[in-house]
C-alpha cells in the first residue's frame, strides 16, 4: 500500500510540473456572435465576410466590425528553481542544516563504531534487588 501512494503521488507531482510548465494559445474568430474557426498554438483562420463586403458600406451589426479575432493565452512558468545564491545568509544556513538532518534519519547507522563494545561490566558481589526485597512489577 505505501509503494502505491508512494507511486501515485510522484505521478501526480510530475503531472503537476508538466502542466505548470506548458504554455498554450486558442485563437477564435467570430462573425457577429456566431464562432466561425478556433485553432490552437496557431492563428484562426479569417472568414470569407471580409471580402464580401463593400469597403464604404457599414456593419449591419450595431455599426461595429462585423468579424472580431480572440486570443486566449497560458503563458507557463520559465523558472522552475530558484538560485542558491539569492538566498538570504540566514536561508541558507536553515536549508543546509535542514538537510543535514533528513539526511540523517535515513542513514545507516551500521557503520558506525560504538567505543563501548568491548567494555565488561563489573561484577556483582551481591544481588541489592534481593537483599533489599525491592523488585519491579
């Protein structure tokens, strides 16, 4: 089970990142109210109303162009990391020490020498739980 959430959340975080980062355009050309072309990453497509109509005569719609052009737009994110060196002093010092200490906890401690391994306890001259008839339930 931990496997798969540990799998599922890498998926989903890299969906994340490839979606902030992707940038798009939709282009739509309408005549009048009605939508004549969209196209996406390229320009739309003019419609044939433009040609068929006389230059001096005016826009039978609301005496405004008769063809309007919309360009939505997603810019995406450039910077995905920030530069080390913009860090404060104080920012710095907490992401090192941070570190440090994740690092830490999943490292193993195998390797490490204990100096007292080879110490012998002393002797027990006399048992002081039974002498003195005090035991730990």
């Amino acid at each position: 089970m931990k496997s798969f959430s540990f799998k599922t959340s890498a998926i989903l975080l890299a969906f994340l990142l490839l979606f902030s980062t992707v940038s798009f355009s939709m282009d739509m050309h309408f005549c009048g109210d009605k939508l004549v072309d969209l196209s996406f990453f390229d320009d739309s497509a003019d419609c044939s109303m433009k040609l068929l109509m006389p230059k001096e005569e005016k826009c039978p719609m609301s005496l405004m162009k008769c063809c309007t052009d919309e360009e939505i737009s997603q810019v995406g994110q450039d910077e995905l990391a920030t530069s080390f060196h913009s860090l404060d002093l104080e920012e710095q010092q907490f992401l090192i020490a941070y570190t440090i200490v994740y690092l830490a906890n999943f490292s193993d401690n195998a390797g490490q020498h204990i100096p007292f391994s080879h110490y012998t306890p002393p002797l027990i001259t006399y048992d002081r739980q039974v002498i003195w008839e005090t035991f730990l339930i």
